[in-house]
C-alpha cells in the first residue's frame, strides 16, 4: 500500500530523513517509532505531499506523491501531531466542510458525517461548536475528519498525544475498528507499549533512517537473538529445571518465585513445542507455558543507542 | 459534457462557502455593515447640511461635484482602510490555527484556497457596497449623476478592494505572522497612496523640471498612475468633464496617455498586480514545488 524508496529531506546541511525505505502492505497498522527529531513528521509530512522531498519517491497504492498528488490525496487521511480546529464551526459543519471538499454533498454528506460521529462517538455533540470540545474528543473529531472521504491509508502523526488513560483506550478501540474495516494505517507514538500492543508491524528511525522493522516478535529476535518462555508450575520446579538443563539450546535459566522459571533460549516454535511435551512426559505439573513478548521500551532503548542499520 | 464535468464546472469553492456561512452568520458581519453605513450616513448629513446652507433654490454644478466626490472619497477611504484588514490575516491565521495543513492535505486546490479567501472577504466588502446604495443614492436626489457613473465609480471600488485583498493575502501567505503581514499590507498601502505621490513629486522637481526652465511640464510622471487615489480623481473628474488639468508639475489629471486615462490605466495596472500578486501566493502555498520546477521529472 505505501512504498518509500531512497528517501531524502535535508534543510541545507541536516539531512532530517537519510535514505529511508519502507514498505507497508495492505490492511497493516504500522508504527513509527523515533525519538524526537528522528525524522518520523518529516517522512508523514512528505507521503501527504505536504513537504518536498530532496530526493527519493512515494508511492502509495502505486501513485507517486509528486506526479499525482491529487490523486493521491484522495488515497490519504492525514492526522497532524498539532492541529487546530475552526472554532467557529460546529461538529457536524467541520465534518460537512471537509466533505464539501472531496465533492460529497447533501444527504450523502450528512449520512457520512452521522456515521464517522457514531464512530468516534461524538454523535451528541453534533451541534456543539468545535471550540467547547475537550482536547480528546477533538483528537476524535481530527480522525473523523481524516476519514470523511474514506481513504485507504491513514497517515496518523501522535493521534493520542495529549490524551488521559480512558481516551487513549478509545483511540485504540476506534485504530482497530478501522483496521477490521482494511485501512492500512500508519501510526507514530511515542507510547510504545500501547503501539506494541496495536500494531501489526513496526518500525524503529533513528536520524533519519528506519533502522528495524518488522512484527515485534521478529524485532525482538534480531535484538535480542533469543527468546523467553515462562513456565509455572504447582509444585517440583527443580525438577523442571533439571529438565530444561539438557536442551543446549537453552542458554538461561531463571527461576521466578517458587513455581516458576524463566527459559531464554535460541529456536522456533516446534523447539517450544518439544520441550513442553518433555515437560509433561516427566509428569511435571505444568500451569502455565508462555512466551513473554519483548518490551518494545527496552527494544527501542537498545536500538536507537546501537543505531545500527538492519541489514 | 458529462454530468460529472457539469457537477465539477458549477462546484462553488468550498473555503468561499464555509468563510461566507461563518463570517455572515457572526455579530461581527452585523457590526460591520452597521457601523460602515452609520460612519457613511453621518458624512452625507455633514455634507449635504454643509451644500444647503450655502445654496438656495436648485444646486448648482459644483454643489453636485462636491457631494458626489466627497461621498466618493468617504466609501473609497473606508474600503482602503477595511479590505486590507479582511484579508491580510486570511492565510497566517489558518497557519496560526494550524488548519492550514491539514488543509492543505486535502484535495483542494491551492489556487481555491487563495481565491475562496480572497473572495469571500471580498463578498463582505461588496455586501458593504450594495447596503450603502441607499445613502448613495442621496446624490440622486441633486441629479446630474447618472447610474452609468455610479456603476463606473462602483466597479472601480471593487477593483480596489481585489487590488488590496490581494495584496493582504500575498503577505499574509508569505509571512507566517498575522500582524506582521498586517503591517507591511498597510505599508504597501501607504505606498501607493502616499509614496507614489512624493516619489513622483520629488523626481519631477529634482529630476524633470531642470529640463523645463522656459517652459511648463504638462504631462503626467509615471508612478502617478500607480495611486489608486489619484485614479479616483481622474475618474471623477473624467465623469464630470471637469477640467482638472494640471494638479502640479507632473500630474494632470486630464492628459490622454494614448487614448487611455490615468484611472484607465490604474485599473489595468490594479488588475495586473493582484493577478501577480494571487498567483505569487498560490505557488508559495503550494508545498511541493517539483514539478513546478521541473525537478520531479525522471
């Protein structure tokens, strides 16, 4: 759906984006993790073709940004980090003028509108003036208005910064909704476990460039090169740890608690597999057998310090 | 043509549309059109008790000339002073919303956002004119003023109004601040009416004159016909058939450039700057210039 390739942005000797290539297929929620001014609202601004890139292209759906931005605009439902509101406006005219804008008038206009309220759940405050809105339900009303002209692919730059624990929640609710309806969104956080949790797949940039991506899974692996299972147990964990002991593979044992023991190891899904039946076969009393997932924090802490390019 | 081109062809701008729902709908629009008219009304008394005390029985020629041209120059001074003031925060303040991205990502064209803010501020300034008809058209009331010159001196009005919207939406999409493309819009204002003047008077007498010693300058310096307020004068002054002549060295008011007058002149270069002028704006409003230049090709 959104293809970056080579893509450049300098202000006369800062090179914001730096050879940034990215490819995010259809119906995925992405996200864009950086730390500030890695590059994250420059790269956004430009797919919306609301920046000039020095050098590269964007494609989304197979449209350049720069030969056909019309065209591409069409595609496109963009949610800045900052955003104003025309507080002169009540919900339902805000909604009606951006409609009005894409060509879609009358009952076509009102229906559409009514229906993106009862998504973002601002249906009873149709005829407030935009400017009472609290900050969150503005937020809401910023992704609404994104959609009114039902784009593909959603570009959406921090849609819960600012936001309390409650409308964070809500936004995400609503991300994934849209993700069931087969938007391709794209999304920048600075709340990582909240974009480990919604995303299909991420990516890491640093200065400019995307220096990991994948599912976190996948992340976590290139990181870390191992995984962890945790396993509990209702009584003889020793005898489980005698057990995990054989498995090379194994490179960490680590008990947590009385019952339980943490395994980081070097293999797949069938290795997992095995070693819970060896579990079982020795009649250890197995509870609970799980993999942890990795904490995207600690991830993105160890990436964005290496800064190494994934090859 | 098709349906969809028909639709397409008479699609009324969407910026003009929600800019004329909400600035018409507020106190403000009331506010203005009151006071405009209140302000015009109170001139017209002072000018018409000022005509009648000295006149008695039917007015003459000049009591005529100098209602209307001073009505004139009341409606002209306050749409100098409000059409800049409609539209020099026009595109800075989207920005200073920070609607102006998310405008700008959508389809809509940058030359309609430039026009849909031109001409809705435009529309007001209109509305202003047609809602002082009736003060007006006092003037009738003397005769001798036809509603040929009305329309003439109307028309004029709004080129004017085009001319320093423009200008305000050119510095209010090139500076980022509404108060500083407030200022400069004045300042270039107070160019054309007062600069072009002492511009012109100076060089005349500095420059011209030395050339002139056993004679007069009759002919009309140049950045005369840049000052939309001597181009009033001219166009007054051509309704009447008044002579006029020559104001000063260098400016009179009734020589033919070719077989152009000096407002004929003023209105094209009006027209000229504000065509440059949105179209300057249109092109900085758009923010991905490649192919503009060029430098998108393959």
């Amino acid at each position: 759906m959104l293809r970056i390739e080579n893509l450049c942005k300098s202000y006369g000797k800062f090179r914001a984006v730096n050879d940034l290539n990215l490819h995010i297929p259809k119906g995925e929620i992405f996200g864009f993790v950086g730390p500030n001014g890695a590059g994250k609202t420059t790269t956004m601004r430009i797919i919306c073709g609301l920046l000039d890139a020095t050098s590269g292209k964007v494609y989304a759906d197979g449209i350049d940004v720069i030969d056909r931005p019309k065209e591409l605009k069409r595609k496109i439902g963009y949610m800045p980090d900052f955003f104003g509101v025309y507080d002169d406006l009540k919900v339902m005219e805000y909604l009606e003028f951006y409609a009005s804008i894409y060509n879609i008038k009358g009952a076509d206009s009102r229906k559409i509108c009514q229906d993106l309220l009862e998504l973002v759940d601002l249906t009873d405050k149709k005829d407030f003036y935009v400017d009472s809105l609290s900050r969150g339900m503005k937020q809401r009303l910023c992704l609404a208005r994104s959609l009114v002209h039902n784009p593909e692919l959603l570009i959406l730059d921090e849609p819960a910064s600012g936001m309390d624990p409650r409308a964070r929640i809500e936004m995400k609710e609503i991300l994934r909704t849209l993700k069931s309806m087969g938007k391709t969104i794209l999304v920048s956080s600075h709340i990582l476990p909240e974009l480990a949790e919604l995303c299909t797949a991420i990516g890491i940039i640093e200065k400019g460039r995307v220096v990991m991506s994948g599912t976190v899974d996948e992340i976590t692996r290139k990181v870390y090169h191992t995984q962890t299972i945790r396993i509990k147990v209702i009584d003889r964990l020793e005898e489980a740890i005698r057990v995990l002991q054989e498995y090379p593979d194994i490179d960490g044992i680590n008990p947590v608690g009385d019952n339980e023991v943490e395994a980081s190891f070097n293999g797949d899904e069938v290795f997992m597999n095995a070693l819970l039946v060896r579990l079982i076969q020795n009649n250890i009393p197995v509870t609970a057998f799980n993999q942890l997932d990795g904490n995207l924090e600690d991830i993105f802490m160890k990436v964005t310090a290496t800064g190494e390019v994934e090859q | 043509m098709s349906a969809n081109t028909q639709k397409r062809y008479f699609r009324i701008n969407p910026v003009l549309l929600k800019e004329l729902k909400v600035r018409m709908r507020s106190w403000k629009a009331a506010i203005l059109i009151g006071t405009y008219n209140f302000v015009l009304l109170l001139l017209t008394i002072f000018i018409m008790k000022l005509t009648m005390n000295n006149d008695i029985g039917a007015p003459t020629q000049a009591t005529i000339f100098g209602t209307y041209a001073f009505l004139v120059a009341a409606q002209f001074g306050l749409i100098t002073l409000i059409a800049p003031a409609l539209t020099a925060g026009a595109i800075s303040g989207e920005r200073e919303k920070q609607t102006l991205d998310i405008l700008l990502s959508t389809t809509l064209n940058h030359r309609s956002i430039i026009t849909g803010k031109l001409f809705s501020s435009l529309s007001q300034i209109i509305l202003l004119l047609v809602s002082s008809i009736p003060v007006f058209s006092i003037i009738f009331l003397y005769g001798g003023i036809g509603l040929v010159q009305l329309l003439q001196v109307y028309l004029f009005f709004i080129l004017i109004a085009v001319t320093l919207g423009s200008i305000g939406i050119f510095f209010s999409t090139f500076i980022k601040k509404s108060t500083a493309a407030n200022v400069l819009t004045y300042a270039v204002v107070v160019f054309l009416y007062l600069g072009t003047i002492l511009i012109s008077v100076f060089y005349v007498q500095l420059v011209i004159m030395p050339n002139y010693t056993n004679s007069q300058y009759e002919g009309t310096f140049w950045v005369f016909n840049l000052n939309p307020a001597v181009a009033l004068i001219s166009l007054v002054m051509d309704q009447f058939q008044e002579g006029g002549g020559r104001v000063f060295q260098g400016l009179t008011l009734t020589v033919q450039q070719g077989k152009l007058h000096l407002w004929h002149i003023n209105a094209i270069f009006n027209a000229g700057l504000s065509v440059v002028l949105l179209f300057l704006s249109a092109l900085k409003l758009n923010p991905v210039k490649r192919k503009w230049l060029g430098r998108g090709k393959k």
